[in-house]
C-alpha cells in the first residue's frame, strides 16, 4: 500500500503541470519546459574566480510556457566586478532564450526527453565601466539536450556552441564548445505534499577557440577546462531551490592565463 502511494504521488511529481517538478542540473540544461500559459519567475546569483578577478551576477529571469513543449523568456542581470586594481558595478548584457522539447516518451514512473534550446545574448551591458560588465557584442548559443527522469535516478546530457561576435575595437572572442554529462539521485520516495530532495552531481567542460583582434590571433586565449559539479535540487510545490559548485579537475589553457578556482550559483525557482 504504501509502495502504491508513493508510486502515485511520484507519478504527479514527474507529470503535473503545475508543480515545479522540472528538474534540471545546475550549470547545464535539461529538456524540461514549463507548462503551456505558466509562468516561472527566477532569481539566480553566481559567483565566479578566476585568478585575481571575481564577479558576482544577480540575474532576474521570467519564463513564459508558449506551449506544453514550448518556452521562452527573457534574463536581466546585475554584476559586480573585481579584479587587482578595479571595481565596477552596473548592468550586465541581457539573454533572450527559447526552448522547445520535441520528443517525450513517458512510462510508469519515467519520462524520457529531448529538447534544443537557442539563446541570443545582447549587447546591452554596461561595457564603460572597468572593468567591462558588458561584451559590446550580440551573441548567440545553440543547443541540444536529452534527460531521463525516474522516481528515484535522473540522468542529463547537453551540447552547445556558442558563437560571439566583434565589437567595435575589432576584438572576438573565440566561439566556445559545451559538454555536459548529469546525474542525480532521489534518496527517499517522493511526495507531492512534502519536500522533495535531489542530489545531483554533473561533468561540465568547456573548449575555447582563440580570440582575434582585427584578425590577427591572440596567443594568450582559448583552450579547455574541466569541472566537478556537486549539487542539490529541492522543491515543494511549485517553489523551488538549486544550488552548487564548480570545481575545476583539468585545463588546457593557452599561453599565460589564470585557470579558474571555483563557479558557485544559488537559484530560486517560482511556477505561477
């Protein structure tokens, strides 16, 4: 009897509408969507060092459900800067993003998934200050991801390319590759009248290709970088929390660059 219950209540778990069951990893994306006319507000705040510099960004994010597999939305974010000599602090450059899933195949107590996501980041930053919180560029990301979801294991892969563009000075950054592999474990059965816990734990790594200035390649850019992921996603109802950190295991950076020493999030999800 209780096994049954749980069943149940881990059934409206992974495929009501309006809870925010849409579990997703932490620093990739997953292939859930929200549902058709909901709305998701979210709050993110990252933390990010590398070498002497650090930035923390406050991001404010709307979502709208187009459809029960379409998605889309807008992020604003605010950034603090530092690095050795300088602060600065103002606007960061704007994302607009959609997202649609267009393959679904559910079971008893699992959903398999599969969805492409675009991004379009604008330039619209504050790039005056120094150091620089925008890009001075309109950049753009597309993306695959595939997700497999039961009442107790969860497991994420994603691919995406980036590709930026110049700014006024003739620079470009070099377009950047993204792979991520996930997995996450339910310890106890879930209940849609109680909290529900997450473990997640993903790979993410990073390739860079080499900037130019006006045409002509810098040698001290590119290369890769691997991290750990250890995280948590804990939700009741339709309010959820995400949280994690970047470790770095490996890089093959280019040249003389400051490898990075840790990327921490903290997001607040809310489905109306």
């Amino acid at each position: 009897m209780k096994y049954s219950q749980s069943l149940l209540t881990g059934l409206l778990l992974l495929f009501g509408s309006s809870a925010a069951s849409a579990h997703n990893p932490v620093f990739s994306p997953g292939p859930h969507v929200l549902f058709k006319e909901g709305i998701e507000v979210h709050v993110s705040l990252d933390r990010d060092k590398v070498g002497q510099e650090k930035e923390t960004e406050l991001g404010l994010e709307l979502t709208y459900g187009l459809t029960g597999d379409w998605a889309a939305g807008i992020e604003l974010p605010y950034i603090k800067a530092d690095d050795r000599a300088d602060k600065a602090r103002g606007t960061g450059d704007g994302r607009l993003f959609t997202k649609y899933r267009f393959w679904r195949d559910d079971s008893l107590g699992v959903q398999e998934s599969a969805a492409v996501l675009l991004n379009v980041m604008l330039d619209n930053g504050d790039d005056k200050e120094s150091p620089p919180l925008g890009s001075g560029t309109t950049d753009t990301l597309l993306g695959f991801t595939y997700g497999y979801e039961s009442l107790k294991w969860y497991r994420w892969t994603s691919l995406r390319y980036r590709r930026n563009g110049e700014n006024g000075a003739g620079l470009r950054r070099g377009d950047k590759l993204l792979l991520d592999f996930a997995v996450g474990i339910r310890p106890t059965p879930p209940s849609y009248l109680r909290p529900d816990t997450v473990w997640l734990l993903e790979l993410n790594g990073e390739q860079d290709q080499r900037a130019e200035l006006n045409g002509a390649v810098l040698a001290d850019t590119g290369g890769s970088e691997w991290f750990i992921s250890p995280g948590i996603f804990w939700t009741q109802r339709n309010f959820a929390i995400k949280a994690g950190v970047q470790l770095p295991i490996a890089s093959d950076l280019n040249g003389s660059q400051a490898e990075s020493d840790y990327r921490a999030k903290l997001e607040f999800e809310w489905h109306l």
